[in-house]
C-alpha cells in the first residue's frame, strides 16, 4: 500500500464518521459530538499530544517476542464460560454455546498507515484459521487498536458474523465488510445468536483522524447467557461507571479489565485506568474474577516497559488483599474456562 492510499484511507475513515446517523442529545451528547459526563477536567489537545510526543522516553521493548503453544479452545458447554487471550483487547468468547470475538486487531500496526505507529511485537495467540465459526463480532470503538478494518474484512469473508458497536460506527465498519451491523446506545441491549449484549459506558473519547474526535461513542460490553454473565470494558480510565454496572449486573462472573497504556499519567490518566485502578475496578464491580488485557502487544503505544502492567497489577492486588486467582492474567493464547 503506497502512502498515498493510506491516507486516503485515513481521510475516508473519518468522512465514515461524519457521515454516522444524527442521536438525539443525552447526558453524554451534545447533539454533535458525545462527552463523558462529569469530567471536569479538559480534554488533551492536540498540543497535549505534540508535548508527549516531544517529552516521551518510554523503555525498549523487544523487537519480537514468541509465544509459548497453548492448546486450541475446544467446543464451549451451554453453561459454561470461556475466554481465550488473544491479544491485546481482542478475546474469543465462548459463552451459551456461541463464540464471540471482542475488538479483533490482527494489523502489524495500530495505525491509520502501515509504515508508522504503534508496531505488533508478538503473534495473535489464534490465527484466523485456528478460530471457532464466530456467532458474533463486538467493537466497543473505533480507536485504531480496536477497530481494524482489514481484520473485520477478514473475519466477514470467513463468517459473516454479525457485528455490535456503539453509535456512529455503522458506516466505518459496513464499508470494511459487514453488512449486520447494530449501533447501540449506553445501556441497550441486543439479543446475538441467545445470548444478550448489553453496551455499558466507559470514560474515553473516539478518533480516527484529526477532525472526528468525539463524533462515535465508546463503552464496553456485559453479555449474559444461561445464567453466566462477562463484561469486557474495552477502555476506560478509572470513574463512577464500574460501580454503576456492578449495581446493574449484580454477580458478574469474569471481567475483562484494561491494565495497560497508562503511563504518562498527566496524558493518559483521564481515559486508561493503570493497574491499582484497575483492581479498584473490579472491587467495585463485585467480580467474582478479573482478567488483565490491552498490554504487551503494541510497542509505541504507551510509555511504560511491556512487563511493567503485570508487575505492577501484581502489586496492587497485594495491596488490596487479592490473589492471583481474583486478577489475574492470561498468557497470548492461553484459554480459561469456567
């Protein structure tokens, strides 16, 4: 790909978005652009960026890491729940018989271009080969980490699962191949092949380019079947939702919790929770487990060692009196079942 496709590419993503049909105004839209409501503090621009940019010197990581063979996910019983890690925030899901994909990025970069940004220093832990027949693809925004159009082009050539968003991202994803696309709202649900998924709210903030901040919404999923409920937050920094989803969703058996990109704080503090706010997090969702995601993929993303998120979760939930069973984290590939 030439940079100029790349770029027209970028410029195309962002008229996708501005283009997302009109919502009516919320306590988290302004009939424009969607807010985190009750963040007093402003939003970083795009001097804020240029400074971190300048200042940033974040530690080496390697070039590339192998991972350790782990075996395949084998077929998911009606009641029981299981997760595979496949990277970064991209899990399979097997949950009331069905399998389930979350923010799938198989891109070398997390990047509108394929010659710069972030850089994928370790494999999937699944190939697209190595996966289930999918019953459904969930994207909880649209930021380049999360939402990779080559990788959703993919996946619909191979299942043509349909795919669960959030307000505005309906055009962007169709356009990468998709054509059963839901938008949802904060609190809506939709039933996917028996299982309900409902979009829950997240303190973040959306982008795919310069001029469409803002004009998608962000958030994360509980899904709930036979019994058995997940949620997968996708990003977040630390705020009064979790509480709120622990109050709606009583008994949440697994979460899927952000422990990465945190650092530096004064930049990344408003919208990623850094791993003693993540366990904070699952104290106050009451979940009977957490696992750690969004770490030790991409190198570039963040300013903070590539082992420094497990390390440092392992100190906050000794801080707190957790072990590892409570939070923990999965190696890419490895599947737990409960």
């Amino acid at each position: 790909m030439t940079r100029r496709a790349a770029l027209a590419g970028l410029a195309a993503a962002s008229m996708a978005a501005n283009r997302a049909a009109a919502h009516p105004p919320s306590d988290h839209f302004d009939g424009k652009r969607f807010f985190n409501p009750g963040v007093a503090e402003r939003e970083k621009s795009l001097g804020d960026l240029w400074r971190w940019m300048r200042e940033r010197q974040p530690p080496p990581w390697p070039d590339w890491i192998e991972n350790q063979p782990w075996p395949k996910p084998g077929p998911v019983a009606q009641t029981a729940l299981s997760v595979t890690f496949i990277g970064h925030a991209c899990f399979l899901i097997g949950m009331g018989g069905r399998w389930f994909i979350t923010d799938p990025v198989y891109a070398d970069r997390a990047s509108p271009v394929p010659f710069a940004g972030p850089k994928r220093v370790r494999a999937p832990g699944l190939s697209f080969d190595d996966l289930p027949v999918l019953d459904g693809i969930l994207v909880s925004h649209n930021h380049y980490d999360h939402l990779d159009r080559a990788s959703l082009r993919e996946l619909n050539r191979r299942f043509q699962a349909p795919v669960v968003t959030s307000l505005g991202n309906r055009a962007l994803i169709q356009a990468s191949g998709p054509q059963q696309v839901t938008e949802l709202d904060w609190w809506q649900s939709h039933p996917l092949a028996g299982v309900t998924v409902t979009y829950v709210p997240a303190q973040h903030f959306s982008a795919r380019g310069p001029f469409d901040r803002n004009e998608t919404l962000w958030g994360g999923f509980v899904l709930q079947a036979a019994g058995r409920t997940l949620y997968f937050c996708g990003d977040s920094g630390y705020c009064p939702h979790f509480k709120e989803i622990g109050q709606r969703f009583p008994g949440i058996d697994l979460s899927l919790l952000p422990i990465g990109a945190y650092e530096p704080r004064w930049f990344m503090r408003t919208q990623h929770v850094n791993p003693e706010e993540a366990v904070q997090a699952h104290l106050d969702l009451g979940s009977r487990r957490s696992i750690g995601m969004h770490f030790g993929t991409f190198a570039g993303l963040t300013d903070e060692g590539i082992d420094d998120p497990v390390i440092a979760l392992a100190a906050a939930r000794q801080a707190k009196g957790l072990d590892e069973q409570d939070f923990g984290v999965l190696a890419v590939g490895q599947t737990l079942v409960l």
